[in-house]
C-alpha cells in the first residue's frame, strides 16, 4: 500500500502492513496526517488557551496538503492530524 505521510515523521505509518512510503502525494492510496502540537483555534473560530502552542505554519501547510487528497485515497490521522 502506498503512503503519504505528512507531518512530523514518517515511522507513525510503521503499523500499516505493506507500506511503501512514497514522496509524492498523488501516488498515494492512504494519506496520513501525524501527530504532534495544538491545531491554532483559529482554524475552528476560538481564541488561544494561554496554554496551546499551535504552529500556524504547520496547520497552513497541512490545510494546502488536505485540500489535494482526492476522494479515492484513503485519510488517517492521529492526535493532531484528527482535527
């Protein structure tokens, strides 16, 4: 099974049999979006809890990456990556 992963790093597909990671996001059947720091609150219409550490450069790469993903691939995510 071929997979993108986006985010932080590429041994949370290691659970999925077969993988063959590849570079290219149109190749891909699965997409996986990882883990890692808060989502900004802005993206779902709150302020920032004094405690939340968002990366919007992370959120706005990941929101450009979500917009490819076509409706024939498969999305998974983990903490984060189900926002």
């Amino acid at each position: 099974m071929k997979v993108y992963v986006v985010g932080e790093s590429l041994g949370y597909a290691r659970w999925i049999d077969n993988c063959e990671l590849v570079d290219d996001i149109e190749e891909a059947q699965v997409v996986f979006f990882t883990g890692g720091g808060d989502v900004s609150p802005k993206y779902y219409g709150c302020k920032q809890h004094p405690a939340t550490w968002p990366s919007v450069y992370r959120d706005e790469e990941e929101i450009r990456m979500f917009q490819k993903v076509r409706p024939n691939q498969v999305v998974f995510g983990t903490c984060r990556g189900l926002s």
